[in-house]
C-alpha cells in the first residue's frame, strides 16, 4: 500500500465522508475504488466530440478545445473547423492535414467541431502479410475483432508501398459534407513509413460515428497524411484495442441545435468518407 496526500475542496472531502458512512466503508477504500473504476474504465472508452451525422448536415464549428480533448485521450482522429484538413491524434499530439498536403503539428490551443479519442492501449497485437487494399487490410482486421457490437481502436505501423489519402479543403460555415468532400485534395504516396490511425463503429452507431473502419494516416518523418483512401503493403504490425465505453460530448450551442438532425446520415457519410 501506498499513502496518498490529497488537496481536496471542503464540498468534495464533505461528500466523500458522507458517501462512506453511507456505504459502511473507509475514506481510503472508497477513494481507491473510485480510482481504480477510473483509470480501469479510461483505458476502453472512446470519447468523442459531436456527431458524425451532424457534419453531414454541415455542423462544423469548435466546440471542445483542443487541451480539453487532449485530457481524454492520445490517440485519435478528427476534424477541424469549417473542416479545414483531417485531424490525426498520434502519441498525445495533434496534426492538421492540409489540403495544399503539409501537416501541421498544431501545438497551440483551438476549438474542434469533431474528434474521437482513445488512451491507446495495445490489448492485441497481430503481423499482417501483404495487402493490396485498403478493403483487404480491413478484412485481415475482422478476424481479431471479436463481435461487431463494440468499438475497436487500431494502430497500424509499417512501411506503405502505396498510400492514397485526402484532406479536405476549409469551406464556409453550414457547408455539407458531401459537398465539402467534393472540392477535397488527393495524395499518393510512395514507399511512406507511417503509422494508421484507425477506428471501428459498429454499425448501429452510424447516426453518430462512421460506422465500420475509419482510418487516418500519418508519416513516420510527420510530413505526410490524410484520411485513407487506399493502400499496399507488403507486411504491417497491428495493435488493437476493444473499447465498451462511449462517452458523446455534445456541443451545447451554435448550429448543433437548430439543423436537422432527424435523417439517417450512413448513406452520405458512405460517399464523403470513401
Ligand atoms: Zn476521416
């Protein structure tokens, strides 16, 4: 046992006592239960920020700042405002990816309009042979997840002999995805070290994720990236990790509250992500 010297505010130290006098039990126990409920729990929820189905319907103004996302999770994928590039959350850090193709490690503090994160933590680790595409990646990925009901976060690292990926170009406020995603800019790369940033949805997520696999590249040397169109590689390392919790935090003003949110948005998001 380790003892523990906590500063806490005089309502939450009240709260505290009173909660284990009501459940019979010490201060300290209870503490370390709620600790280890945490930190336990942290390590399979992803975390999120607004719908999927809303920057369908053109809702893409900041609403968690970028240190405050940081605080749930290091590794992710995102989008920014007026859907101004691709995000990639790799190793606690942000990137913006950049229709002109340059990747910025944004070290400043703004607002996001969209992002899913996790602690990445690798439960499972698997070696790839060699795909093709990026469909063919995707279908080695099925066999190591275990039910189509949870979310999985996937990180694939390897030397690419072809990468295809798009950033999209800033657009003005209210505009669709789909017609955002019409004035995007592609890549191909060649012979690129990198890392993909990956995260499965199940399929009745879809009003508020991409369901199925939604994958963002990034260069090992950080030049690099973009949300992945299609890829080759002739051997990957996968990492894999199965997430329970999903905690939607949703903007509590601005447009989220007033566009029409009721229609199913699969469809779109089919023709923007793919
Ligand atoms: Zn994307």
């Amino acid at each position: 046992m380790t003892a523990l010297t906590m500063t806490l505010p005089p309502s939450l130290d009240e709260l505290v006592r009173q909660l284990a006098i009501k459940r019979g039990t010490s201060t300290d126990s209870l503490i370390a239960s709620i600790l280890s409920r945490e930190l336990g729990s942290a390590t399979h929820r992803l975390y999120q920020i607004s719908t999927a189905g809303s920057l369908v319907e053109g809702v893409h103004e900041g609403a968690i700042w970028a240190s405050e996302l940081l605080k749930h999770g290091d590794f992710g994928l995102g989008t920014f405002q007026n859907l101004n590039g691709e995000m990639v959350i790799l190793e606690g850090s942000i990137y913006q990816v950049l229709a002109d193709g340059t990747v910025k490690h944004r070290e400043d503090d703004f607002k996001i309009p969209f992002a899913a994160v996790c602690q990445f933590k690798e439960e499972g680790r698997f070696a790839m042979g060699a795909v093709a595409s990026l469909r063919e990646l995707e279908t080695v990925c099925d066999a190591y997840r275990e039910t189509q009901n949870l979310f999985y976060a996937l990180r694939v690292v390897g030397l690419f002999d072809t990468m295809r990926t798009r950033a999209v170009r800033a657009v003005s406020a209210g505009t669709s995805l789909v017609r955002a995603a019409k004035s995007q800019r592609e890549f191909d790369f060649r012979n690129v070290e990198g890392t993909l940033i990956g995260i499965w949805s199940p399929p009745y997520s879809k009003a508020f994720s991409v369901s199925g696999y939604h994958f963002h590249f990034l260069s090992k040397d950080r030049t690099q990236g973009g949300h992945v169109l299609d890829c080759r590689a002739a051997a990957l390392h996968v990492g894999i990790q199965t997430l329970w919790e999903y905690d939607v935090n949703l903007p509590e003003n601005g447009t989220f509250l007033t566009a029409d949110l009721s229609k199913d948005p699969a469809d779109a998001l089919a023709k923007a992500e793919r």
